[in-house]
C-alpha cells in the first residue's frame, strides 16, 4: 500500500511539474518576451554589410576590412564592424524581434576614418527586429526605415581582406 501511494504521488508530482512548465513556455511566447530557444536556421549563416543607415557602404567610406555578421546556434554573434572584431549574444522570439546583448569589440587604431565601426555598433544596439527574405537581412527599430541591410556571404570563399 505505501508503495502504490508513493507512486501515485510522484506521478501527479511529475505531471504537476510538466504541466506548470507547458503554461509558462506558452505564456512567455504569447506575450511576445524572448524566447533563447527560437533560433532560425536560415539566419545561422555569415553575412556582409551593403547597407547601414540607408546608405550603401561603398558611400561610407572604404573599411579595412569586410564588415560582416555571424550567428550561432548558440546564441552568440560575432563579426566584424569594418575596423574591429565585435562579438555577443542574441535573443529572438517569435515575431521576428531580436535583441543584442553583452556586445564587445576589440581596439585596434583603424588608419582611415571610418564611421562604418560606429554607426554599425549603434545600430546593432538600436535594432528591435528584422526581415529575412531569400539572401536578404534587414534590421530595423520599431517602424522605422531599414538600419542595416545584409546578403548572405558565400561560403569557402574568405571576404575579409
């Protein structure tokens, strides 16, 4: 008898404990908080600047080097912002809201001027969202014009220079 209620117990524990954490996971997506589990695969990929602030990046200025963006499934991103490496983690949920957060760069001295650094690490800390069609990411503030648009890099082929 103390066994059968024993497990009686623990079953509706077990099944207490499911189904509290079933809610909570249907609750945080509906209410449209960010969800570290939703990672798309077709933005795990590399992808290089063409444009920031609605301007092409040949009109910026020529960068040192490539700027690019790299997501993992991880949830860390990583990339290069013309001059500096720059490095983090990301949220998304479900309405294609993304959040960058604990962002750091390396200091080199860029010989140029090149505002390409700065303005692309101001709106990687600005953007809210972003749209991903075929090759194409763009990230945005609210309903603001585009902040960054991105392609997708091909791959086996080394854009930095």
């Amino acid at each position: 008898m103390k066994k059968l209620s024993f497990l009686v117990l623990l079953s509706f524990g077990l099944w207490s404990f499911t189904s509290v954490r079933a809610v909570n996971a249907s609750n945080s997506s509906a209410a449209g908080t960010f969800d570290t589990t939703l990672i798309s695969k077709k933005l795990l990929k590399k992808w290089q600047l063409i444009e920031l602030n609605g301007q092409p990046i040949s009109a910026l200025g020529k960068p040192a080097k490539t700027p690019f963006i790299h997501f993992d499934s991880a949830r860390k991103v990583s990339g290069n912002n013309g001059c500096n490496q720059f490095f983090g983690s990301y949220e998304l949920d479900t309405r294609n809201r993304i959040k960058f957060s604990a962002m750091g760069s390396t200091r080199m001295a860029c010989v140029d001027e090149n505002t390409i650094e700065s303005d692309l690490m101001q709106v990687l800390s600005n953007t809210d969202s972003y749209v991903l069609v075929n090759d194409t990411l763009v990230f945005n503030r609210a309903r603001m014009a585009p902040l960054a648009r991105w392609v997708k890099m091909k791959s086996g082929k080394k854009k930095n220079k």
